[in-house]
C-alpha cells in the first residue's frame, strides 16, 4: 500500500510539473512586446541658390520671405541661400510589422516590435516614401523625431537622365 501511495503522488507530482512546464512553456513562444512610440515627421523641400545667379532685390526679397510666409527658412550659407520650405505631412501614412497610423498635424502615435523596429512613411497614395530604422534608445525613449529632405536641385537631373530622351529624329 505504501508502495502504491508514493507511485500515485510521484505520477501526482510529475503531472502537476508538465503542466506546469507546458504552461511556461507557452507564454515564452508569446510574440514580442510591443513598444510604443510617440513621434513627428517633417517633410522639406530643400533649394540651394548661388548667390552670383540672383540679383540684389531677389536676395532682399529671400531675406524676407520667413516674415510673410512662416513655412518658408532662408539660411545664408556663404557664397549660397539655402531655402527650407517646411511641408505639411498631415495624412501620411506610417506603418510598422505590427501597426498603422495616419499622420495629424505631423504628429504619430505606433507600436513597434524591439526585433523589427522599422518605420515606413507613406504617401497619401500609399506610394513609400522613406523607411527608418529605429535604435534601441530611440525605442528606450518612446518619441522620436523624422525628417525627410527632398533636395530640389538634385530634380531636374533625375528627371533629365530618367525621363527625357533626346529624339534622334528632331
């Protein structure tokens, strides 16, 4: 009988300890916990003009453009101004692995896994615009701040060598 008993409460006790097991075992395959970050977007259109193709009026006219118009920078490079002319991102797209958001007043709100912390921000279309890779302090932090810059003078080039072909005809 004593036999029996210690049999019974050993095969008690190595149940228990699989179920036990099998129940951690379960919630260590749970997927990733997700972070959530806080963030804002700035898109810029940004033009570099020498100084020797612009007159004196224009160069005044530069100077004064941020006073009537705030979304417009002008910095004064040495022999160049550089104009910023800061876009509203409202209602583009920002997704993760594990979430999407629209953009409002270029602010977003999206969860991230720590193991695939990558941004993509969209256009309203859906066309992608540009990807981010997140650091591990910036997902520590919980906010981040984007940028993308659209150089404008690099444009026309593009457009020149991607689209414009000269016809052997004319």
């Amino acid at each position: 009988m004593k036999f029996n008993l210690k049999v019974r409460l050993a095969s008690l006790a190595l149940s228990l300890g699989l179920i036990l097991l099998s129940t951690f075992a379960c919630n260590t395959v749970k997927a990733d916990k997700l972070v959530k970050v806080t963030g804002r977007l700035q898109v810029i259109n940004e033009y570099i003009l020498p100084k020797t193709d612009i007159s004196q009026s224009d160069a005044a006219w530069f100077r004064e453009l941020p006073a009537s118009n705030p979304r417009w920078t002008i910095r004064d490079v040495s022999n160049s101004f550089v104009l910023d002319e800061n876009l509203s991102s409202s209602g583009a797209k920002i997704e993760s692995d594990s979430d999407n958001t629209t953009l409002q007043d270029n602010f977003f709100t999206i969860k991230l896994s720590p193991q695939h912390p990558i941004i993509v921000v969209k256009s309203k279309l859906g066309d992608t615009i540009q990807s981010f890779n997140l650091s591990q302090e910036e997902l520590k932090s919980g906010t981040i701040d984007l940028t993308i810059k659209n150089n404008l003078n690099r444009v026309p080039a593009k457009l020149d060598s991607q689209f414009l072909v000269d016809d052997p005809a004319d």
